[in-house]
C-alpha cells in the first residue's frame, strides 16, 4: 500500500490537487465507457436530462450496467466493477445469490402476481415479526418512499393530529411530507436552533402546519419544540442510522428523548429503518436498543425486488384494520407481490445473526482501513456495521451541520477516479460491504483510495 500523504498538510492544498485532475480524470471515464455514453445521448431523449431514477444520477453520465453476479458487476463496455454500494445497500447477499435465484424460478413458474393474498407474504411478515420488537403487524408495499408515506398516514389517522417532526439532514424517500431540509445548501440552514425548512424538490405544497424540522441529535431542542406543540404532533421520524449526514448514529440521549417525548405527549415514533435494517438481525432498533411504535422497512426485505413495508405495534396498526369504518387506507396493486416476498424470505433467511456478525466485521475492516490510510490528511471516516463513507472534511460529523461541511467537488472527483480503478460507490462516497465482499478486494479498495489521494 502507498504510504499516505505528508502529515499536516493544509485541507486547502490536501483538496486542491486531485479536483486540479478533474478534467483528466473524467477524460479516462470516457475513454473507458463508450458504449456507455452512446446509451446515456439515447436516455436523454427517453428521460428527462437522460435519468428516470433520481439517486443514479452522476456527472458527466452513469456506466450502465449488463450483469452482476457476487461482489462483481458488469458494464456494458464490459469492465468488470466491484460493487461496494449494492444498489443502495438493498443486496446483502450480493448479485444473483444462488438461494434467492433458485425461490425466484420456482415461483415465477407459478405466476408473478394474483388479485388475492399469498402464503408467501404470511412468511415473509412473520419472519419481520420474530425479528422486529416493533414489529406485531405488519402492511406491504412497494417502495420505502411508500411504507414512509403510509407510516405517516397511520400515525395521523391514529393520533388525529397533522404535525410531523423530522430532523435536518434525514432522507426519508419522496413522500412529499419529507423532502423537507433533506439535503440543504450551507447557506439555506438558519439558526442552528430553529432549521429553516428547505424544500428539497420544486412542487411542493406549503409545509407549515405539517412537517417541524428540527436538529438531529440534540435531545434539548427536541424536547423544548416539540413540548410547545404538544397536542399537534402525531409522529417523530428518526433514521436510527442517518445516510445523508453520513451514515451515523443518533446519539442514545436523543433517542431515549425521542422515545420519552412520544410516550409523554401521546405521539408516534417512527423508525425509518429502510436503509439501518441492515445492522442487524433486530434491525436498528436492536442495535440502539430503543423500540419505536412503527417502523418503516425496504431495500433488503426484498430480496432485490421493489419493496417496502410499515410494522409496528397492534394499537397504531389497527387505524388500517381492515373491519374498521373510519381508517386508514392502503391499497396497491403489487403490494405483498408473491416474487417479491419469495425473494425476500429467501435473503431473510440466509442472514442469520452469524452472517449479520460477518458483513459487520467487514465494514469494520473497510472503516479501519480508510482511518488508517487517510489519519493524516483531512477526511472524516463515518459508517456502521457493514457501511462506511468517506467524508472531505476533518469535522467530526455528528449531525447534518458537520456533514454539510464536506468538499462535495473532491468527493465527486473521486468517485469517479474510484470508477476508472474499478470500484463503484456512490458520487458522494458511501459505501457498504455484503456477504460476498472478500478481504482481497477491501485491500484492493484500500490500496486504489491511498494511492489517489496521495498521487
Ligand atoms: C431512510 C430511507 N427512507 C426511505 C427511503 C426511500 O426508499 P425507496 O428508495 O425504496 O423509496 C430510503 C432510500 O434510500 C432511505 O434510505
């Protein structure tokens, strides 16, 4: 491995040099994804600015991708990539796995979707229940965007009341109650106390007697502003593990506020846990040891098949019982969709404790491997469990304050230089490892991420 950069060097001259390689850099991009770039001029007369999926979104285009099988995905240009973000963490078990092709085939050959329930979906919930200490019933369906969307409806329905708190900085997917302050410029934010809302898409309708963003991680504030509005809040929504501000933790004060707060003035805690199911087999609620009322699920529940799903306890779940006059509705034609819920008892099944142990220890390697390599200059490694990212700045992130610190041009640079060296993470550097990320290819991450940032 290169030996890392000369210590104490400035964050300005640390950043400068590799953002200097930008145009070179996206030259070689070019050079290696022709095929690529011909495909991506066809999507922009298809797609709006040549992208149907907000998140794949990359400058100058993204590689398309032919195939994947393990920890290895093929582009069109036929480069072979290791994976190390899974299409947005959603594939634990990596590309193809051989249980989840294998449930798949069997049930395609069965049919694909019926107007009426499945055994298949009764599994898959009760796999979710002995899992989930939150989990006593649960509602399929389609995206995590959905199961937030739903989760949102259930806590007002069963409150009676409109207003939800979510922190600055939390992605919570496209629901429209939501795309408030997700990601917000530095000079958008306001009073660190009293976050300005900032809408995170054009098209939204006013959010004030709906959405309450507040700081993440700082139990005080919390109390304070949500105490002031006691008899109007019907939920808190928390990622027990924050992707935007860097795949981090809140802090156990602010959870135990959160949780103290809810039961205090009658309100829904909502986990989203869409993306933090994946730290363990009691999801994220397991790993904090707080249980939430409901929890908003996605990504690995599917087995790689579009899913999302919304448990939780009896009481709140029963505002969408079916029997009931005034409830909450929840329909969709391809909710609790057989295949999907095959898939995903199969990936259920495959992670056991021991394989969660496993796919953590990796990310610990990855963390402490990217901490070794870059201690002297100034990068910020985040991550838990099987997650890491790789933050340009030297502020320790604690809340979306720090995250919004970082050098978003660097960062974009080197991803895609990490591209060019055969490794796919996202723009921003976030990363994770799965069943089948092997110790060679982290060392081979390790090695290609000194060698670019001390080149
Ligand atoms: C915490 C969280 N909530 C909700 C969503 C939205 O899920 P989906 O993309 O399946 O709609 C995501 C997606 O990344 C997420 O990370």
């Amino acid at each position: 491995m290169t030996a890392p950069a000369t210590p104490h060097v400035l964050s300005n001259d640390f950043y400068a040099p590799l953002k200097a390689r930008a145009a070179e850099i996206e030259a070689q991009f070019r050079s290696l994804t022709p095929v690529s770039a011909g495909l991506f001029e066809q999507a922009k007369g298809l797609f709006p600015g040549g992208f149907t999926r907000d998140a794949v979104i990359r400058k100058p285009y993204a590689p398309f991708i032919a195939k994947g099988k393990g920890a290895v995905m093929t582009d069109v240009d036929g480069r072979t990539l290791f994976d190390l973000w899974y299409n947005a963490s959603s594939l634990p078990l990596g590309h193809a796995d051989a249980r989840v092709i294998a449930a798949v085939d069997k049930q395609l050959a069965l049919g694909t979707a019926y107007y009426a329930p499945t055994e298949s979906e009764l599994a898959l919930a009760q796999i979710l229940c002995d899992r989930l200490a939150s989990a006593e019933r649960v509602r399929f369906a389609n995206s995590g965007s959905e199961a937030v969307m739903i989760a949102l409806r259930l806590a007002r329905g069963f409150t009676g009341r409109d207003l939800v708190v979510k922190c600055e900085g939390s992605y919570h997917g496209s629901y429209d109650d939501v795309q408030w302050s997700v990601a917000p410029a530095k000079d958008k934010l306001g009073d660190p106390d009293h976050p300005v809302p900032v809408p995170d898409s054009a098209g939204l309708l006013d959010s004030s007697d709906r959405v309450l963003v507040l700081p993440f991680n700082n139990p005080e504030i919390l109390r304070r502003e949500v105490r002031a509005r006691a008899d109007r809040i019907a939920a808190l929504i928390i990622e027990p593990m924050a992707n935007r501000m860097g795949l981090i933790l809140p802090t156990p004060e602010f959870l135990i506020a959160a949780r103290e707060l809810c039961d205090e003035i009658g309100a829904v805690l909502i986990f989203d846990e869409v993306i933090a199911f994946r730290l363990d087999y009691h999801g994220a609620q397991g790993f904090v040891g707080i249980t939430p009322d409901l929890t908003t699920l996605g990504k690995v529940i599917g087995g790689g098949f579009p899913v999302g799903a919304v448990v939780g306890k009896v009481d709140v779940m029963a505002a969408s019982d079916a029997a009931r006059k005034n409830r909450v509705t929840h329909a969709g034609t391809f909710n609790a969709n057989p295949v999907t819920m095959t898939a995903g008892r199969a990936t259920m099944e495959a992670l056991t404790p021991d394989v969660y142990e496993s796919i953590n220890a990796k990310g610990a390697k990855m963390r402490a491997g990217l901490e070794a390599v870059s201690a002297s200059v100034p990068l910020t490694i985040t991550g838990e469990g099987s997650f890491f990212k790789i933050n340009a700045t030297s502020e320790a992130i604690t809340d979306y304050r720090g995250a919004v610190t970082v050098d978003g041009a660097w960062e974009e640079v080197l991803s895609l230089a990490l591209f060019n060296a055969g490794y796919l993470l996202t723009p921003h550097l976030h990363g994770c490892c799965s069943v089948v990320t092997t110790d060679e290819q982290i060392e081979g991450f390790l090695v290609a991420f000194a060698d670019l940032i001390t080149a």
